[in-house]
C-alpha cells in the first residue's frame, strides 16, 4: 500500500503514538485535558477517563481482532459479499517505522 506523503503520515501516527503514552501515563494530565477541551465537569471526565483508558494502544497499533471487527461490520453495511483481507485496508509499515525512531520496537 503506497503513500503520496509518508513523512506527513509519520507525523501525524508520532503524535497518536506520544498522544496515547502521555493519556496512559498521566491520568491528572489527560483529565485536565478533558474538562478544558469539552467543558465538561472534573467528574465525568474521571469516569470517562477511567472507563476508556485501556483502549489507548501505548505503541499505536491496532488488535488484529478489533480490526477484523470493524472491516467485518463496514463489508456488511456496504453489502459486500466478498470476503475483505486485512492486507488491503490496513498497511503498517509507516507506524513500524515510528516505533522504531520513538524506540519502542526494534
């Protein structure tokens, strides 16, 4: 799977990948983030905070089983029989190589 602009799309998975270890790592941090950035009371961004935390992958990748899930549900709801391989919507090769520059995979 090709990309016109790699360099860009590395940027932008950098930031997810260091956007999800600050939100596993700082609990205080993401809340404040939260109630500053949807307004919303110190309380219900501590339950939200709590009920989605383990959801944030902390080196960006995606289970293959969610993503199986999600590819599964789209192929239904657009009425396509054919079975459709992970290999032609998902390319991975750019957030390796993040992973690798951040040093969390070699």
């Amino acid at each position: 799977m090709g990309c016109e602009r790699p360099e860009e799309v590395k940027r932008v998975i950098r930031a997810i990948v260091k956007a999800n270890g600050f939100i596993r790592r700082n609990r205080e941090g993401a809340i404040q983030v939260l109630v500053n950035w949807t307004k919303t009371k110190q309380e219900f961004a501590e339950a939200a905070y709590d009920s989605t935390v383990g959801f944030f992958s902390q080196d960006g990748t995606i289970p293959e089983d969610g993503l199986r899930i999600v590819v599964e549900n789209f192929r239904k709801s657009m009425n396509i029989s054919r079975p459709i391989p992970l290999t032609e919507v998902s390319d991975s090769t750019l957030l390796f190589e993040v992973q690798r520059e951040l040093g969390i995979k070699k």
